[in-house]
C-alpha cells in the first residue's frame, strides 16, 4: 500500500520571482547612487572650475599691481638716479672751479668717480699730494694753495718713481698704461712688498737687505696669477720682471745673485733687493722715521 506525499508545486516559482525583485530593486538602488554621484561629481567640476577662474583673476591682478609696482619703482629710481648724477654734476662744477683758483680740496671729499668722468679743469689731471698736516689733498698739477692750509707740500706725485705710481694703478687701469708685460708684473709685485714671509713673494732679508724678491719664487707666482703661462714661459718673464723693476725702480732696487738649495744641490739664482738704505720718495729707509704716505695721479 502507497502513501502520497504532498507537495507545493509553486515554491520555486515564488523563490524566483523573490529574487527577480531583490535584483530589480539593487539595481534600483544602484541607478540612483549612481545619479546622485554623477550630480556630485558635476558640482565638483562647477566648483573647480569656479576656483580656477578665480585664480586666474587673481592673478592678473597680482601681476598688474606687479607691473603697477615696477614701473613706480622704475620711475622713482630714475628720478633718484637723475637728482644723483645732478648733485654730482653740480659738486663737479664747483670743485673743478675751485681747482682752477688754486684750491686744495681733501682728497677724501674728492670721489673718484667724479675725478674720472665728470672734473672739468686745465689739463684734465688732478693731483694727489700730501701735506706737513699729514692730510692728503687734490689739486691741479703745481698749485700753491691760495689759502695756505695745511703747511707746505711733503710730497706730490712728480716726486714718485715709475714703478711706486703705476703700483698705484688698479690691474685693468694698469694694463692700458703700460706696453710691455714685464711692466705690468713689475708693479703687480712691487704691491706685495709690504707682506714678506717665508712663503711670500718677498722675503725679508738682512746683513743690509730689507727685502728680496727670488726669480724662483717670481716665476711661481707668476703662474699662478697669469693664465695659461708655461713654466718656462714664466721663468723667461720673472726675469725681465726683475730688470724691469730694477729699471722702473731708477736703480732703487738692486739686482743681484743669491745662493739656493734645491735637491740636495746648491743654484744661485737672480734676486732684486730693496736694500735697508734706499731712498724712496714719500717712504722712510729703514732707520727713519715713518712719513706719509705716497701720492698718484688720478684722472
């Protein structure tokens, strides 16, 4: 004997359409984030291209206020510019007349520029003299001081050797006066006089020197001031550096042989010497007293 089972057929029917609706209404879901992350994403863009904009503004302002503020700057700078160079004009034209009636005017109140571009006087030289004051002064080449200031003139830039004024010459002013190179080296040297040491250019001496200059140690230097200049080359130019102080020097300086050890070997080398005795114009020999300060030429 057999016994049915019962059954429900529309289960699986029912289970179906559950999940159809669990499904359209996801997807439901789903459409309507998605348009409200679409709505979100514009209004980013909105938003972005607003700020941009604004930047953009922003910007052109700041370079107009830029520009506004260059040309104000430009403006008040030429306007300074022009006043300067007119009270320098007007400071020229009172000194130069006053040169010419002879006056002695402190050389520290002289400005170089002034000296050199802008001084309108007989000759166009100034000279820079020292006085018993120990105050320097400019004046044309010769005059007395029709004021009598400051005592009489100690020394004037006649009294200098050759090789003391083109010393006073900075290296591009130095190089257009001179023609030969040795020359020019002379008095680049002649400057490092006042610092000797052992590793120094010059050396002091003794037994009547004051100071020595090795044509070795010329020839070193010389190389490392004088670009692409050999060994050799450079040997060659210390020693017509050496007769051309001696030369410039009007025979101040002596030059002379000086014994050296090198190599476990014994050279003598040339030297120039600057000897304890040496009359210098405007510097003291060894045993004086300090004097003043020697003079130049400008202009």
């Amino acid at each position: 004997m057999t016994t049915d089972t019962p059954t429900d057929d529309g289960l699986p029917q029912q289970l179906d359409e559950l999940v159809e609706q669990r499904i359209q209404q996801a997807t439901a879901d789903l459409h309507e984030q998605i348009i409200d992350l679409q709505a979100e994403v514009e209004d980013l863009r909105n938003e972005l291209a607003t700020e941009r904009e604004a930047r953009r503004e922003a910007e052109a302002r700041l370079a107009d206020i830029e520009e506004t503020l260059d040309g104000e700057h430009d403006a008040r700078l030429s306007a300074l510019e022009a006043k300067a160079n007119g009270t320098r004009s007007m400071i020229a034209e009172l000194q130069s007349r006053e040169l010419e009636k002879s006056a002695h005017l402190r050389y520290e109140n002289v400005e170089p520029n002034i000296m050199d571009e802008l001084l309108d006087v007989d000759g166009e030289r100034v000279e820079r003299i020292t006085k018993d004051d120990g105050n320097q002064y400019a004046r044309l080449p010769g005059e007395e001081d029709a004021l009598d200031r400051g005592g009489a003139v100690a020394h004037s830039t006649a009294d200098l050797l050759p090789l003391q004024r083109l010393a006073r010459y900075d290296d591009e002013m130095l190089a257009s006066v001179t023609n030969r190179k040795p020359d020019e080296l002379a008095a680049k040297a002649w400057r490092k006089r006042d610092d000797p040491g052992r590793y120094q250019l010059w050396t002091s001496g003794s037994s009547g020197w004051r100071v020595y200059c090795k044509s070795s140690d010329l020839a070193d230097w010389i190389m490392r001031h004088e670009e692409g200049v050999s060994k050799n080359y450079a040997q060659e130019l210390a020693r017509r550096t050496l007769d051309a102080m001696r030369e410039l020097s009007k025979h101040r300086l002596i030059t002379t042989q000086k014994k050296r050890t090198a190599d476990g070997l014994t050279y003598k080398e040339n030297v120039v010497v600057l000897t304890k005795d040496a009359d210098l114009p405007g510097e003291p020999s060894l045993g004086g007293t300090d004097g003043p300060d020697t003079d130049e030429v400008a202009g």
